[in-house]
C-alpha cells in the first residue's frame, strides 16, 4: 500500500555494474527502494557496499546497467546530457564528502552558484544567502573563501547551497567523514532542523554510529543488496 | 557571467604557471610582430632604395620602349604631362629623363657608356641626385656642357675631375653625336653596377647632342607613400590619357626585382609559423595540465548542473584571458621595439649587395600588420590549443571524478 503522492523517488531494480576494468564489478545488485517526501534516510554499510553508487543513480550523476529512478515521477535514468544537468540543477541537491566549494568563489558566490544558473535576479539571491547563512549559522561569512573555513564551515556551506534553491531532495555522500565526530554531530543537527522546518527529503549515507542514530530511516546495504531497511520512531 | 568570473580568478591560482603561459605567449606574439615589423621594413627600405631614389615609383614611357628601347621611342610633350601631374594628391615628384649609349672617352681611355639626361631642378628634388653626388659638383641650372660620372666609370676610364670626356654615339636623325664635356661631379648612387657606366648631361646638352629637342624617353615620378602607388597609377593614367604612352608602377617596369622582394618576405611567414608552433605546444602542455588537476571541480561544477557546453567556455574563457594580457603587454614591447628599430635600425654585419645596391644598414618599421597579424594568430592558436583539454573537461563524469582524492 504506497500513497503515490508522499512518494519521492521510486528506485526498480536498480543493477550497477563496473565493467572498466578487466573483472567486472557488481556495486549494485537489484536494489528496490521507495522514498517519501520529507524522509530522513541514512544508508549505510560497509565501506565498498554500494552507498556512493545508489546515491549517484539516484542523483543521475550515473547511469544504472539495468533499472529505473524516477524522481517525481520523472524517469530520470534515462535523461541525458543537457536535460540530465538542468534537471539536477533544478531538483536535486548533492553534498559530498568533502572538497565541494568551488575554491575561488566566496562563500557568497558559491551559494549563489545554482541561482546564477537559473537566472534568479540579484535581489532574491541575497535574500536567500542571508536567510540560508542564518539557518546553518554563518552569519557573516559571505565575503569569506573556503580555504579561509574550517572543515565543517565548509560543509555547512556545501548545505546551504545545495539547499538555497529548495530542491526536492538532497543527497549527501558522507558528508561528516571529514570532520571530527563532534562537528559532524553539529552538522547533522543542522540537516535533521532543515529537515523539520522545510519538511526537505535528506537521505545521506555514512558509516559513523553516531550519525546514523539521527537518521528517521535506516537503509543497510551490504554487497549490492539492501540487507535491512528499518524505520525508527 | 559566474564562468567568466571563475575563469578570470582561475588565472591567479598558480601564479608562477600562468607567469609561464604568458611569458610563452608574450614571448611568441613579440617575437613575431618584431619579425613582421624587421621584414615590412627591410621590404619597404630596401624597395626606397631602389625606387624613391632612382628609378621612381611609376615610369611613363612610349609604349613598347621597355621591352625595345630605342632612341626614337620618345615622349614628345614631357612638359605638358608634368605640368599635369604635378598637382596630383599624392606625388612627390617627377622628372625627365634622356637614355642613350655610346662611347665615352677620357684622353687615351675609353668605355661603354650609358648617357642619361636630367633636368637637374626636377631630378633633385625628385630623386635627390644632388646628395649622389660624392665629389666635385652637381650641375649648373643651365647647360654647360658638364658631365657628372658614376665613379666605377670614372675608374675605368681612370679620369679626374676637371678632365675633358668626349661622347661619340648617333643621333636621332642619322648623323654621328660627338661632342666634348667637362667633368665636374663624380656620382655614387648605390648601384655600383650603374656607376661603371652613368655618364649623366643636362637634358639640354643631351637633347642638343641626339638632336631629340624637347622629347626625353622617360618620366620617372615619386609617390609619397610606397603604398599609395597604385592609387596614383589610376590618377596619372585619367589625368595624362594612355594614348600612345604606357604609364607602370615599379611592380610592372621592374617586374624580377618585386619577384625578388616577393620570395624574401615568404623567409618571415616561416620564422612566424616555428613561433606560432613553440606557443602551441607550450600553452597545450600547461592547459593540458591544469585541466587534469582540476578535474574533480569540475565534476563539483557539473554535479551542480552546470552544462559541459559551459565548462567548456571555462576553460577557453581562462587561455584566452592570459593570452589577452600577454598580448597587451607584447603590444607595448613590441611597437617600442620595431620603433626603436626602424629610426636606429641594425648595421649588418657584412654589407649586403642587392641588384648592385649596397646595404649596409637595414630598418625595421612600425605598423598595424606586425600587430594585428600576431595578435590574431596568437588568439587562433591559443584557443584551438585548448578546444582539446576544453573538450575533455566538458566530459568529466561528475561521479567518476567524485572518486578521485
Ligand atoms: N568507477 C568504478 N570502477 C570500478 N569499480 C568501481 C567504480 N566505482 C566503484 N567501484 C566499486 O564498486 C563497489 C561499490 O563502491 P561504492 O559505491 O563506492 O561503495 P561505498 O560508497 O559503499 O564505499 C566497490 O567495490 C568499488 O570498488
Ligand atoms: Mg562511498
């Protein structure tokens, strides 16, 4: 019994496999999936599982071998090209491990990155940097550089962009592996308030406890598989 | 406009890389507008030498007397015509000229000889004989049976000035020309072939001598700009009529010295095409490498959403920024240089003789086609230098350059 109108992402026996070298490698092996509208999903598994390629396919940063992603009720797997990156540029918010600034813009610049793409006049762009700093608390930082922030400084900006043009989804590839597990707690706080207040879909993916025990929904992966799929209250 | 903000602030991210760039950019685009300058220069002085200061710009003759000149072949109303022409925008000067040969003798010597007449007036301030004039003195305004001689002839026939030079030849109506001159200059025109056997008259006296009053054989005119002959060509032939004349640019009446001319400067497109390739390889090594580096932001930049067409521009966008400030930078240096060049010019190294011209000194020039050609070409090569690494950084799979640490 799914109710298609909380539904975001629906996921068909998605198959990915790597066939650059010369053994060919399963890293997904029919992975179903359905995600509702206002989920905070965490995937997580062992290292090698399959967490960076479900959510690449998801983000139609990759093609599956076999199966479908829609968004929306969007076929998005078999997009290409310019429709793919206008697509992404509109609906889905990606954050990923690290190094996601672009390192000669300002933190300004690089929250207004997508809204420059999609032709947002100057006055709501500021609005929506002010207001998004404020949220995940970097007032003040907008003439800074990355190099001139602390890891989780710089992720909490990677947030705030992927988040200022209210995409459906945000995706995020481990997005604490880089910062002690104090300021990824922080982080995560900041993605779980974003979540609450925006009721935005967050699914993220990590192999931190700590961070998993925020999670709403967590999703198991192992070898390709999902092994367990829980939802906690 | 974020692309081009990103591609602008790219240039300063290794510094000391983009300095290289540039100084291979700056050095390729100076070098070949100095190359272009020397050649345009050397091309220009070299065909001065010729024409401003000997055989004119455009020469009017009888039809036919190039390719058969002959005593008879005369212009029979040169006063006329240059009275016409001589308003004309653009002309600096014309001048009458009688040719002839005969025997030339000084006491017991005696040579082949070339008898030019000219109106002193006119030739001097056409052509400048008065400064050819190495010893002695030019002529008196009025025919005084002077004779002025190339100095290879004057050391042939081993005569000094002051001696008496008997010419004998025929003249026009069938008697035999003789008379007897005084030498009172000696000539150095530069064209050490000419000066074994210039025998220079008044008109006047040369007139008198062939019995060929008032007609001459050639009107040899200067323009004032080398490159404005051929607009002067069409002006002359609509003032003067063609009738019974032919009336030719030096391109035509010395057709194997602009071939000549023509093959030298193919040695400058030459030079500028090994520049051209030592920037290509330079600016692909550099681009090449500056693209792999940055192949996971590039993959940041498209998991955004930004187009491949985009990270394209990008990519061209920040070659071309550094080619643009090289260039600038290349232009100043560049048109100093060539300036500096063209009133100093270079002393070579063993004078170069070139159809009987000596050159001992050579001159560069300043113009608009040593700039704009490199600049162009520059840009063309730079760009198309980068389309290749553009292309591969268009095509970064975001989440195959995601995994890349
Ligand atoms: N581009 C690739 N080529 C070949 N194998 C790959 C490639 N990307 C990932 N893999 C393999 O796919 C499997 C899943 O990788 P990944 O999705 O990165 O797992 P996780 O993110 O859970 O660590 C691993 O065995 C990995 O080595
Ligand atoms: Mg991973």
């Amino acid at each position: 019994m799914i109710d298609k109108s909380r539904e975001i992402i629906r996921a068909e026996n998605l198959v990915k496999t790597y066939e650059d070298d010369s053994v060919p490698v399963n890293a997904l092996r029919g992975v179903d999936l359905v995600i509702n509208r206002g989920d905070f999903l965490s995937i997580v598994g062992p290292s090698g599982s399959g967490k960076t390629t479900l959510l690449n396919v998801i983000a139609g940063l990759d093609e599956p071998s076999e199966g479908r992603v829609y968004l929306n009720d969007k076929l998005i797997s078999e997009m290409s090209g310019r429709e793919l990156s206008d697509f992404r540029r509109d609906n889905i918010g990606f954050i990923f491990q690290s190094h996601n600034l672009i390192p000669v813009l300002s933190v300004e610049e690089n929250i207004e990155y997508i809204m420059l793409l999609q032709g947002v006049p100057k006055k709501e762009r500021h609005k929506r940097v002010e207001d998004i700093l404020k949220e995940v608390g970097l007032e003040g930082f907008t003439k800074r550089f990355p190099t001139q922030l602390s890891g989780g400084q710089q992720q909490r900006v990677a947030i705030a962009r992927a988040m200022v043009s209210q995409p459906a989804l945000m995706l995020a590839d481990e997005p604490t592996a880089s910062l002690d597990s104090a300021t990824g707690s922080e982080l995560l706080d900041i993605m779980r308030s974003l979540n609450e207040k925006r009721n935005m879909t967050f699914i993220f993916s990590t192999h931190d406890k700590l961070v998993m025990d925020k999670a709403r929904r967590l999703i198991v992966l192992k070898d390709g598989k999902i092994a367990s799929d829980e939802v906690k209250e | 406009m974020i692309i081009l903000k990103i591609a602008f602030r790219n240039i300063f991210r290794q510094k000391r890389r983009t300095l290289l760039t540039a100084l291979t950019i700056f050095g390729g685009f100076t070098l070949a507008a100095i190359s272009i300058g020397w050649s345009e220069g050397t091309y220009s002085y070299t065909i001065d030498m010729f024409t401003r200061n000997q055989m004119g710009h455009i020469q009017i003759h009888g039809k036919g007397y190039l390719d058969k000149p002959t005593l008879y072949n005369t212009i029979n109303n040169y006063r006329q015509i240059g009275e016409t022409i001589s308003g004309l925008e653009g002309l600096e000067g014309w001048c009458p000229r009688l040719y002839s040969s005969g025997l030339a003798a000084v006491a017991e010597k005696s040579a082949g000889a070339i008898i030019i007449g000219i109106d002193p007036a006119l030739e001097n301030e056409a052509t400048g004989f008065d400064k050819k004039v190495a010893e002695g003195k030019s002529f008196s305004k009025d025919p005084a049976h002077e004779a002025i001689l190339g100095s290879g002839l004057m050391d042939i026939l081993n005569a000094d000035i002051g001696d008496s030079a008997v010419i004998v030849s025929q003249a026009a109506d069938g008697s035999i020309a003789n008379d007897i001159y005084e030498i009172v200059g000696i000539v150095e025109s530069g064209d050490n072939l000419s000066d074994r056997s210039s025998f220079y008259l008044h008109l006047s006296d040369a007139q008198e001598l062939f019995v060929l009053d008032q007609r001459v054989h050639e009107i040899a005119i200067i323009s004032e700009e080398l490159g404005d002959v051929d607009e002067l060509v069409v002006r002359i032939k609509s003032a003067v009529g063609e009738s019974g004349l032919s009336i030719e640019p030096w391109q035509e009446f010395a057709k194997q010295f602009y071939v000549a001319m023509q093959a030298d400067k193919q040695g400058a497109w030459i030079m500028i095409f090994i520049i051209i390739l030592i920037v290509a390889v330079g600016v692909l090594n550099t681009v090449l490498m500056t693209v792999l580096e940055r192949i996971r932001e590039y993959g940041v930049l498209r998991a955004l959403g930004t187009r491949p067409i985009q990270i394209f521009r990008l990519i061209i966008l920040e070659t071309n920024f550094i080619a643009v400030g090289s260039i600038l930078v290349g232009l100043v240096a560049s048109t100093i240089i060539n300036y500096l060049l063209s009133i100093k010019g270079i002393s070579m190294p063993d004078s170069i003789t070139y159809g009987g011209v000596e050159f001992t000194k050579m001159y560069s020039e300043v113009n608009a086609i040593s700039l704009y050609i490199p600049a162009i070409t520059v840009i063309v090569t730079v760009s198309l230098v980068s389309v290749f690494p553009a292309i591969k950084a268009a095509r970064t799979s975001p989440s195959k350059a995601m995994r890349i640490h």
